[in-house]
C-alpha cells in the first residue's frame, strides 16, 4: 500500500489494515555503517496504530505481520510501536534480535506522533555496537539528538539490506518516510576499501557487460552523426563548435561589455525620445505664438488710444517671452545633441578601454541633468498665469420631469396595481 511521491514516500495511510514496505534494491556492503532516517507519523485519534519498522536483514522482507514485513528475518529491526497496548502514555522502541523472537534487546520511551517537526532517527552499528539516537521532533535543530539506547556485542550480517516498512489495524495513522540516508563508517587511521575490492565477481561481470552494451550504442550514435554531418567528419574542432556555439559561452569581459552597449542603447532610446518630445514643445509653442500674436493685433485694431498702447506692451512682453522659451528649447536640443553623440562615440571604445566609457557615461549623466532643469524651468515659465481665461460655465440641463407629472404618473401605476391585484 505504499505511495510514492517527488518528497516522500507514504508507507500506509491512514486507513484500517494497511501495510507497505520500502527496501534497497542492491546489498550494503560495508562492514560499519550508520543510518539516518526522517518520518513523520501523524493521526486524528488520541492513539495510534500500528508503528513503523526500520530493518538491516540479510535478505529482502516480504510482506507479513511483524509492522508490514515477514515475522522471520536474519538481521535487526527497530520497532516504532505508536499502538498504546498497555494504556501507558509514552511509545516503544524496541531492537529485537535477528531470530525474530519476542524478546526485546532494548528500548526506550519516545513520543513521536503529531510532532510540529519531522522526527528523526540517527543507528549506528560499529564494531559490533548498535546505537539509537532519537530527535523527538519538537525543534527545527537537525542536530538535536537524544540518546535512546545501546546494545553491544550484536553480530549481524556482513551483507544485507536496509528497509522501513509500517502497518495499520483498527486504528490508523498515516506514515510518511521523507528520508533514508545511509553511510559507511571507517576505524580512524584506515583507508575505506576500494569499491573494486567490494564489488562481488558477479556484479562485475554484469556491469562490465552493462558497460560494454552502451560502448557499443555510442559508437552507433557516433557512426549515424558522422553519416548525418559528412562535413564535420575528423574535424574535432568544427563538431565542437557546431554543439558549443560563441554564444552559448562569453568571457567576462565580453559580459561587461554586452552590459555597457545594451544600457547605452536604453539610454539612446530614452534621448530620442526626449527629443522627439522636444520638437513637440517647439512647434506647441510658435502655435501658442502666432495666435497670441493675432489675438492682440485684432484687439488693437479694434480699440485706438490708450487701449492701443496697452495692446502694444502686451504684445511685447508675450514676444519675449516666447522668444526666451525657444532659446531654452534650443539649449535643450543642443544638450541632446551633445548626448547623442557622446554615446555615438562610446559605441566605439578606443584603446582607452574602460576609462573612456566610464567618462562618457558621466558625460551623458551631466547631459541628462541639464536637459532635467531645462525643461523644469521651463514648465515653470509656462505656468499658466491668473489672468487666463476660464472657460464658459455651461448652463444648467433643463428637468425631464416636473413634480405634476411625477404625481399623475405615480397615481396611474397605483391604480393599475390595485385593478391587477383585485382581478386576481
């Protein structure tokens, strides 16, 4: 009944008469080793059932009643009874001997259902010396193990397999393995066997031959490449090429430079569109002029004496000042200008290298800044004064409906409702 998925893996569910198991494919090896495992063991009831088993055997479990596995097994087993059959509040964890036999070499209480944290277990098993070292799960820590038990003189199998199995009875709990990590462990001062003298005969000789089936499958790939690409045929230098292109790969100097081009073309986009605003402004402002122009000649045509005079100095004053507003405009156009072709010329590093385009980037930064103030100043200037006209207020909308027929349409719709109802 287990479930595996990308994190973890759910050996039963919390469903009644559950059981599943989870074993290593190939033997361990080694002759000390050490086990790290994570799990977590979560239900709705107050208790749990059944437990959850961790097991080093000579052979692989079957399934059975022993937590999921087989009641017979040549190895160790670490029980992890989450089922309360004494009506005790605290959970065992049992290390029974290799015949499978009821008797319990240690224990030791633990709580580990419904824990905020993955529980983890660390077994050690060196120099004939079984060791369990428990994280109860209530802390973030990895590392905050607590002794368990210890049992020495304990001679398993200098081969087997590790797995974890769990089971479910009346009661039921879900059981989720989210780790299985598992080391070899070497006498200080010795050098850990090589793995050629590990490696069993027949496991040589099955992955010798594994190895000599994909020699030949990529000498079949190589023969159809070489017949798809003639052109690259003993040329190791054009096959490297053809897969590692130049723009797969790019020094660090060719990554600044990338950088540098691509923000000056940013920035010559952004100028070019500040222009184009620019002319904009330009042409707004001589329309601005020659209307205001014949706006005050047709007035001054229109009233002589005083009121012509008057006319005169206005025309003046608005004269200058647009005069001034296209200087500045002017000024503008040419600090672009000056930016333009600062970054025209960074394009085009000399031999200078990197100090010249850092000082044409201050150069179209203080450009920037001038055409910034420029054209603040100038919204400024143009600020519209009090003596500007308002627009006609609009008159007010006439009433679609007056307060008579408002009352005769309402007694209409009353005496209809009231014909409709009694007709009913």
């Amino acid at each position: 009944d287990a479930i595996p998925s990308a994190d973890q893996i759910r050996i039963t569910t919390s469903l009644k008469s559950q059981k599943g198991s989870v074993w290593t494919k190939n033997k361990s090896i080694f002759e000390n080793w050490e086990v790290e495992v994570t799990f977590r063991v979560t239900g709705r009831g107050r208790i749990g059932a059944d437990g959850l088993a961790i097991w080093f055997t000579e052979e692989q479990g079957l399934e059975g009643p022993v937590f999921g596995a087989a009641d017979k097994w040549n190895g160790v087993g670490i029980f992890f009874d989450s089922f309360d059959n004494d009506g005790k509040s605290f959970i065992d964890v049992l290390f029974l001997p290799s015949d499978g036999s009821t008797q319990a070499l240690a224990s030791c209480q633990r709580d580990f259902r419904n824990k905020p944290y993955p529980v983890r277990v660390k077994i050690t098993y060196y120099q004939k010396t079984l060791t369990v070292l428990i994280n109860n799960g209530f802390t973030p820590d990895k590392e905050d193990y607590e002794f368990c038990a210890k049992v020495e003189d304990m001679v398993l199998p200098s081969q087997g397999y590790f797995g974890i199995s769990a089971a479910t009875g009346g009661l039921a709990d879900d059981h989720d393995v989210l780790s299985f990590l598992t080391f070899q462990l070497t006498e200080p001062g010795k050098e850990a066997p090589t793995p050629d003298a590990e490696i069993p005969q027949k496991d040589k000789e099955k992955y010798q031959e594994e190895f000599e089936h994909f020699q030949q499958e990529l000498d079949k790939k190589k023969e159809e490449f070489q017949r798809e690409h003639p052109d690259v045929q003993g040329q190791p230098g054009k096959l490297f090429e053809l897969f590692f292109t130049d723009d797969v790969f790019e020094t660090v100097s060719d990554r600044e430079l990338r950088q540098i081009f691509e923000g000056q073309n940013r920035i010559h986009l952004e100028i070019k569109q500040l222009n184009r605003q620019l002319d904009m402004i330009l042409d707004e402002q001589r329309k601005y002029v020659s209307a205001v122009t014949e706006e005050i000649a047709r007035r001054g045509a229109g009233s002589p004496g005083q009121q012509g005079q008057v006319s005169q100095q206005e025309i003046e004053t608005v004269v200058k000042t647009q005069e001034e507003v296209l200087r500045q405009v002017k000024e503008i156009r040419s600090s672009v200008t000056d930016a333009l072709r600062s970054i025209s010329g960074a394009q085009h590093p000399g031999p200078a290298g990197v100090y010249e385009t850092t000082q044409h980037f201050n150069d179209i930064k203080e450009h920037l800044h001038v055409v910034k103030r420029d054209i603040e100043h100038l919204v400024q200037r143009n600020t519209p004064s009090s003596e500007k006209q308002k627009c006609p207020e609009l008159p007010p909308f006439p009433s679609c409906l007056s307060t008579v027929h408002f009352f005769i349409f309402v007694a209409v719709q009353t005496v209809l409702f009231i014909g409709y109802v009694m007709y009913r």
